[in-house]
C-alpha cells in the first residue's frame, strides 16, 4: 500500500513534509539561477556620457564665483545628481533698450552676468530624449532648478548630446 490511514506515504513520510521540502528545494533553486546563473549586466543600463549646457542669466558676481568646475550638480525637487561642472563661459548679460529717438539698441546691463555651464553626467539616450542617470529628463529649452554646494540657480537647458556617439 502507498499510503496508510495517518497520510504517511510508505508508512514513513508525511505528504505535508514532502511539499516542505519541494518548496525548500524549489527556493534553492530560485536562489541559485539569481545569483550564479544570470549574467549580471544583462538587464543593467549601459550608461553613456551626455553633456548638456545650461543658461544661467542675469546673475551678479558674487553667483559667478560661487560656480566652479568639478562641483557635482543636483536636481532641487529631487535631490538626484545631475553631473559635473566641466566649463563655464561668462558672457555679459544683454536688453533690448529703445532710445529717445525710438531706435532699438542691444546695451549691456551693469554688474549682471549670463553664464553658460556646461555638464556631464552618465545616462540614456533613447528616442524619447535624453535621461541623466537614467532617470530624470534632460530636455533642451527646460527650465530646471539646479544647485551645487555653493549656489542654486534656475537653469534653461540649451543644448543635450550624447559624447559616447559623438566619438
């Protein structure tokens, strides 16, 4: 007989203890395919180089110096990294005046700088745009909120490529 009165299977093994031990064998198994079987960079992110350049207008002096190259950029609202400063070109900040004789000039404004920050950070592209550490959008004409140890500026992105294709 296979099976007697008390559930035991040849009079010696519970029914209960053998799906015990399936589950325990099945969990081993489970354990073993993660961690020694699946190519660990098979679902990873292949992250490439992009770099964008922000626009920072109209700031004073004091902004100017407190921004460096090799500072580490973050996104405000998230907190989530967004790079490395790799230049910064100062350029005099710029309006349209009209003159009394109703002409329109382009006249520098005094003691206020637009600045051109360039940055690099790993991410994605793909053919939606592009993603800073996969995660947050790097759209060209967005107006983002950026800060630095140092200083927190209110950046539009004028320019995203990818430096990985670009090689």
């Amino acid at each position: 007989m296979l099976m007697d009165e008390k559930g035991r299977l040849f009079g010696k093994i519970s029914i209960v203890d053998i799906g015990v031990l399936l589950l325990i064998a099945v969990l081993i198994g489970g354990v073993y395919y993660k961690f020694f079987m699946v190519d660990k960079d098979q679902n990873a992110a292949k992250f490439d180089t992009i770099e964008y350049k922000v626009l920072v207008e109209e700031v004073r002096q004091q902004s100017v110096d407190a921004m460096e190259i090799g500072a580490d950029i973050y996104h405000v609202k998230t907190n989530s990294p967004m790079g490395r400063i790799t230049d910064i070109e100062v350029l005099p900040a710029t309006d349209q005046l009209t003159k009394a004789d109703g002409t329109m000039v382009i006249a520098e404004k005094p003691e206020r700088f637009n600045v051109l920050v360039t940055i690099q950070v790993p991410g994605v592209e793909s053919e939606r745009g592009f993603r800073a550490n996969g995660r947050l959008d790097i759209n060209r004409e967005s107006q983002e909120v950026l800060d630095t140890r140092m200083i927190e500026m209110v950046a539009k992105i004028v320019d995203v490529k990818n430096l990985s294709k670009a090689q």
